[in-house]
C-alpha cells in the first residue's frame, strides 16, 4: 500500500476543539491543498495580505475561524491535544520554513528534490514559507519520536527559516493552498536521530547597554516575543511558548530595549487576549514573570548592535556553534544543506 493511502485526522480551524471531524488520506489531503473550494483560496489571499502588513493576530484570526488544521504525525483520541491522549503514531514528520527570504516554489522545489524521505511540499498559507510532510519509521513513544525531530533539528540547524517545535509530535497543521504541490509515492525513512543539549547560558560579567534604542528596534523585539506567545493558541501548547517568549524578552530588557515593567505588561496583554493562555491566566502571568527575569541573564542583542556583545559571551556563542545545540545519535546518511541556507 503507498503511503498516501494512510489516513489521518482533521478539525475546525479552533485549535482548542480536540474532537476531530473526521478521516482523511493523505492523497484526499493533497488534493485538497491542491485545489481548495474557491471561499478558502479567498481567505488564502487574505492571509497573505496580513502577512505582509505584520498582522499576526488578523491572520492567526483568519485561520483559526476558516481552516481546517490536521495531527499527521499522530492519532488522538479526540478528549485533548496533549501527549497523554495519542493514541499511536503515524510514521509521519512534519518540517515547516517559515520567513524564507526566497522564492518559496524555488525553495519548496529544492527541498523535495533534496530529501527523498518527503511525502509531500508545499507552501504556507501565509505564501512566505514551506511545510513537509516527512515519512519516519514506525514509533511508539513520544520520547522516540523526538530523536527523529532532533535529527532534523540537527541537519537543518543553519537554515533560519527552520522551525525547530517539529519535536512537539501533537501541534496542529493547517490547511494551505498550493497548486504546485509536490509528492511521491514511494518516500524513503528519514532514519537520522539526534538529540538536544541545554542552550541556555547565564552570562556574568558586565553587560552593555544600547544607547540609541530606536522605536522600530523596540517593535522588533516586541514582534519576536509576540510571535511565540501566538503559537500557544496554533499548537495549544501553554507553559513552553510563555517561558520562551518572557525569556527572550528578559534578554531584550537586560540591554535596554524595553524596561522589564513595560515588557510584563506586554505579556499580560496578550496572555489576556489568548483564547487558549487566558484560561489560565494567572498560572502563566507568573511563569511570564519569573522567566523574565531568569532572562535578563543571558543579554541579547539585535544585529545591528552585535558590536556591544561581550568577549565572554561571543567566546561563549562560538563555543556553542562548534558543540551545536543538537547532536546526533547515529549517522547512517550525510547531508548538505549548504543550498537551502538563507
């Protein structure tokens, strides 16, 4: 039986409904990206014409009331969305580039030629980005699972656009539109496994201020912690995307970007405004404030300040580009991604 004979699971676009709406194959989930009902591909080019102006909550608002989202890495059982409730696992890996900073039919192209292992590639909703699904050998563990997406994680490490949250084998995928949607048949395993080091480093030692913080430096570093919190409400996952978010912001604070105050309320807002975080506010309020100031130890700068950055912790950084944050358990396939690089 070909691969896209096997059947997966889809849902209403509201990520915290967990009882999906029924089966699909992944040939009938193909076609479906191929050729979308024409009031999807409206709200397609809707999403991209948020993406382009940086409305992330009119687009994550877009998504969550018109698409249908999809677990293909797993099956659930349709009570919650969490590791508790699979019920198996689907041989299936997910890859998604996002922000690409090229073509994105090149890039899907280029991808699928390259890693035979692919079922399919196509493009985001958002048309700045590529996802793929990957076939896997057969698992039965969370834990084993993970060694597969760090494996990923490993080659794909220089790739920017790269998102690393594959390890998290239950976030939904949404539907997109893509009429040059690619596939095989016959895909090879991805057989690489790896694992993960800890990347978080204190820094002690002095630590330079930016003087000249400019309104747009601010909004960056407010769209960089907003992203993440926003990711809570696509893959219903909670403490992990607010302890991320307030960490890198604690690291923004600690360099003067944003007052550590400001930055809290910030959070609070949008914790507030999340359909899923809110819920549960106060809980992640104070995950947002202890991990605030757990992040104003280890300073972050933005690429044009770079020059302030430390000699320990640039010693520091290039220590870690040499070690990598992922490591590999085996090595049985050699890989060059030095073409999908941007």
């Amino acid at each position: 039986m070909s691969i896209l004979d096997k059947k997966i699971q889809f849902y209403p676009g509201k990520v915290w409904i967990p009882k999906p709406l029924g089966e699909l194959t992944l040939r009938q989930f193909i076609e479906a990206h191929k050729n979308p009902k024409p009031e999807i591909k409206s709200v397609f080019n809707q999403i991209a014409e948020a993406e382009k102006k940086e409305d992330w909550e009119t687009k994550g608002r877009l998504k969550q009331n018109n698409l249908y989202y999809f677990t293909p890495a797993v099956w659930m059982d349709g009570k919650g969305r969490s590791y508790e409730h699979i019920e198996s696992f689907q041989n299936i890996m997910v890859f998604d580039f996002d922000h690409i900073g090229m073509d994105a039919n090149e890039f899907r192209d280029r991808l699928f030629e390259k890693y035979k292992s692919i079922i399919c590639a196509y493009k985001s909703p958002s048309g700045n980005g590529v996802k793929a699904l990957v076939r896997i050998p057969k698992v039965n563990s969370v834990e084993e699972y993970k060694e597969y997406a760090y494996g990923a994680c490993y080659v794909m490490e220089g790739v920017k656009s790269f998102d690393t949250c594959l390890v998290n084998s239950v976030l939904p995928l949404f539907l997109s539109w893509d009429e040059g949607i690619r596939w095989r048949e016959d895909p090879e395993e991805w057989t690489l496994r790896g694992g993960k080091y800890n990347e978080f480093e204190e820094f002690n030692g002095d630590i330079e201020e930016v003087e000249d913080v400019s309104d747009d430096d601010k909004k960056e570093v407010l769209r960089r912690a907003k992203n993440i919190v926003d990711k809570a409400d696509e893959e219903n996952v909670g403490h992990l995307n607010v302890r991320s978010a307030a960490l890198l912001a604690g690291g923004y604070c600690a360099t003067n970007y944003i007052d550590i105050e400001e930055m809290e309320q910030y959070l609070f807002n949008w914790i507030d405004e999340s359909p899923y975080l809110s819920t549960k506010a106060n809980t992640y309020k104070k995950t947002a404030q202890t991990m605030i100031k757990s992040g104003t130890k280890a300073p972050l700068y933005l690429k044009k300040h770079n020059h302030l950055t430390p000699e320990q912790n640039k010693k520091e950084l290039k220590k870690h580009k040499r070690s990598r944050k992922y490591f590999l358990l085996c090595n049985k396939m050699v890989f060059d991604i030095n073409r999908l690089k941007n």
